[in-house]
C-alpha cells in the first residue's frame, strides 16, 4: 500500500551556490558516501541537487517536511552497481518509518545542468501479502 508520494524540482545553481557559500553545510545535508560519490563526478553540482531533491521529496511523501527534528543526512541516497538509486534511512527517520509501518522506499533521480528533479514513493508493504 502506497503511503505517500513526493517530488521536488530544484536549480542546481542554487544548490551549488549554497554548497559554496555556507561552511560545514555539505557535512550537514549528506552523508559521506554521497559526498563521495558527487565529487567523482564531472559536475558534482548536479548529483547534489538530485539528490537533495530525492531527500526533499522523501520528506514530502513522509508528510513532515523539515520539522519533526529529521536530518537531511539520516536520508542517504545510493546507487547499487546497476546505477538504480536507493534510499537508506538512519536514526529518527528510521524510527518514524518504523512507527508508520513504511518498509519500502522507491526513487527517480533526474537531472540536465540547470536542473534536478526526484520522485519519492513510500510503501508499507505486508509481508504475509503476496506482490502482484
């Protein structure tokens, strides 16, 4: 069952520019392994963005939006070998996701130079169900 769905747009310039201007702010926002990744990339302003867009619409779809004291980096983004992206939860987003029953995360990543779109879908999905 789905419970809920989120997509964010967002300028890459704008992202790139916070990124330059704000110290520490990078470390705040993402995990190491994101950092990582967006920086061996050509462009990393454009990983970036996505994937804040990813933790915005994850946001978004949860139905909390920034409050709820959840933090930006306990919403990991990662690719598997394949290049399909995949989202890993820590701490109080975990906790929340627990406590709703949402166990399946789902992701779209997009972006061209000048912008980055995400798609979120949360599912609760009973295990003693058979998928369709």
């Amino acid at each position: 069952m789905i419970f809920g769905v989120g997509t964010d747009i967002i300028e890459v310039q704008r992202v790139e520019d916070k990124l330059n201007r704000t110290p520490g702010l990078k470390e705040k926002l993402y995990t190491q392994l994101e950092i990582s990744y967006c920086e061996s990339k050509k462009f990393p302003p454009q990983h970036y963005a996505a994937r804040f867009a990813a933790k915005e619409a994850f946001l978004k779809a949860l139905g909390t939006g920034w409050s709820g004291g959840l933090k930006f980096s306990e919403i990991e983004i990662r690719n598997l070998e394949s290049g399909q992206p995949v989202i890993e939860v820590y701490g109080r987003v975990k906790e929340m996701c627990g406590a709703q029953g949402i166990n399946r995360f789902t992701v779209s990543l997009s972006h061209l130079k000048t912008y980055a779109v995400a798609t979120v879908i949360l599912e609760k999905i009973n295990e003693d169900m058979e998928e369709i």
